[in-house]
C-alpha cells in the first residue's frame, strides 16, 4: 500500500496553478509541471492503450494468408501495419513522461501491464475481421475521438491522427459484413455467429461499469477523460444498433429496446465476472497473445542489438570528426 506524502506549501502552489490550467482546457505538454499521480496515471493508461495496439495485431495477423481475395488481404495488410504504428507512436508518447518503452514492453510480457480484454479473444471465421473491424474499431473510435480532448497534449495529438485509421478500419470491417450480409445462407449465418460471439466483449472494452471503476473519477477530474465508461459504451450502443439493422444482423441481446424518453437503446446486463477473469489473465487466448509477443520480441533481439551497435558507431564517428 502507497504511504501518503507530506505536501510542502510550495507544492501546493505548484498543484493549485496545474488544475487551474486544467480547469480552464490548457494542454499539458512534457516540460510543463505536472503531478506524480497525473504523470503515473498517463504512463497507465496510455501504456495499456500501445500494448492493446499490438497484441491487437495477432487476432487479425492470423487471416491475412487466409483472406478470400487479393483486395481483402492488401486491405488487412494495411490495417495491421496501421496498427503497429499506432502502438509505437503511443509507445513515443509515454516517453515524453520520463518512461522508456522497454520497461513499457518489459511490464507486458511479465504480466504487470495489462491491454484491452477484447483480444484474448478468438478469431476463427473470416467474418470475424468483418466483425471486429465493426464492433471493435468502432468501439476504439468513439473512446479515441474524446481523448482526442484529453488535457495531456501529445496524447491527445496522438489520437486525431489515430482516429482517421480507425475510421478506414471500421468502415473496412462494416464492409466485409455487409458484403456477408448479402450473401449466402452459410455466409449469412457464419456472419451471425460472429457478431453473437464478438458483441458483448465488445461492450466490456469500455471498462468496468462507473461504480466499479477504479481511476475513472480521477481522470475524469484531470479531463484525461471526458465521458465515463458507461457513457462511451452507451454511445457506441446507440450508434451500432441501427447499423447492424441496416445489413440485416441480429444483436444477440432480448433486452436491447429503444427508450424514446432518453433517446437511448436499453440493453441487458453485461458478465462482469467474465470481463474481469479475461483481464486477470484467465481468458480464451491471454496465454497464446502473451507467447506470441514474447516469441516476437525474442526473434527481434539480433534487430535491437544490430541498431544500437549501428547507433553507436555513428555516435564514434561523430566524436571522431
């Protein structure tokens, strides 16, 4: 358990000044002053969003050799490596906060970091990249477009670039549904299934309900985050069912009906005792993603090691000029 601080006068002043800016929508840049709690809680959050990125690869990496056409392989090609660069330009971005990204990767293979639940989940039909490039990307997007807000400056950056992939990546996977859609019966139905397996993980990427979760009301304060959880999952909600009437598909929840008082869709309750096995390490996949990055990160060792052996001969080379 943390022990409390004494908090000098001088410090006091310094935090007082901080959530001034705060409050009045300032960003926060690398060099300005900032909490140690602020700073931790960025180096958290956006280092579980660069491991999601790239153990967000693995699901869909695995179809690429298996895609049905030229188009759709190039097109997850595309999507993949797009992800791989979001993870190392949020990599890039914990540390402007005094953090380097080997201890960042060091944390996820150990198992002290986490990533986001819903990639220890199998993919094992094509119309599960159709499928998560809907529900998951789309879930991404209406998270990313309110931290696209977040007071941390690179980090919000970070997210309106990221923002306009994750828009080719939804309307690719929305694509491939539809497609489906229009099919045939097993085409039909293989899309079925996939949509009843990928929808409520989909909902429990938003995180823990808001009584449940820990450093909502934190971030919330520090404007890191400016909706809640439930607030982000419901807006997804009512933007995902409309769409999944217009291609024909069935949301896999008897309780899903539209309020017309709140202008909400109702939905049922979520199995928080599975989303919170997932992130314990006790999922579908947790230990085939986690030896997939390690093995990935072992077979990269002559690549480290060659560049900073490059890196420092031109270091040497520079001296010696």
């Amino acid at each position: 358990m943390e022990q409390p601080t004494t908090v000098t006068a001088d410090e006091s002043a310094l935090v007082a000044a901080f959530e001034a800016r705060i409050a009045a929508g300032e960003s926060i840049e690398p060099k300005d002053w900032m909490p140690e709690r602020y700073r931790r809680q960025l180096i958290r959050m956006m280092s579980q969003h660069a491991h999601s990125e790239i153990v967000g690869m693995l699901p869909e990496g695995n179809w690429i050799t298996r895609a049905p056409s030229l188009r759709r392989k190039m097109s997850l090609i595309a999507k993949v490596q797009d992800e791989a660069g979001h993870g190392l330009y949020i990599y890039c971005g914990t540390e402007t906060l005094g953090v380097d990204r080997h201890e960042l990767v060091a944390q996820l293979l150990d198992g002290r970091a986490k990533y986001s639940s819903i990639f220890n989940y199998p993919t094992l039909s094509w119309a599960d990249m159709g499928v998560i490039g809907w529900f998951v990307d789309g879930a991404a997007i209406v998270n990313q477009t309110i931290l696209a807000k977040a007071s941390y400056g690179p980090y919000a950056r970070a997210m309106v670039r990221i923002c306009k992939e994750e828009n080719f990546h939804k309307r690719q996977g929305y694509e491939i549904c539809a497609t489906l859609a229009n099919g045939t019966p097993a085409q039909r139905e293989m899309l079925q299934e996939a949509v009843n397996r990928f929808w409520w993980p989909s909902l429990m990427m938003f995180g823990p309900s808001d009584t449940d979760s820990p450093n909502s009301a934190e971030l919330l304060k520090w404007r890191v985050k400016r909706k809640t959880n439930d607030e982000l999952r419901q807006r997804f909600i009512n933007l995902t069912v409309p769409q999944a009437a217009a291609i024909g598909v069935t949301l896999p929840d008897p309780d899903l009906r539209f309020n017309a008082e709140t202008n909400n869709w109702e939905f049922g309750e979520i199995d928080w005792a599975e989303f919170f096995q997932v992130i314990g390490g006790n999922g579908p996949c947790n230990k085939e993603r986690i030896a997939a990055r390690q093995k990935a990160h072992d077979d990269g060792a002559w690549v480290r090691e060659a560049a900073t052996a490059h890196a420092g001969k031109q270091r040497r080379d520079v001296q010696a000029a």
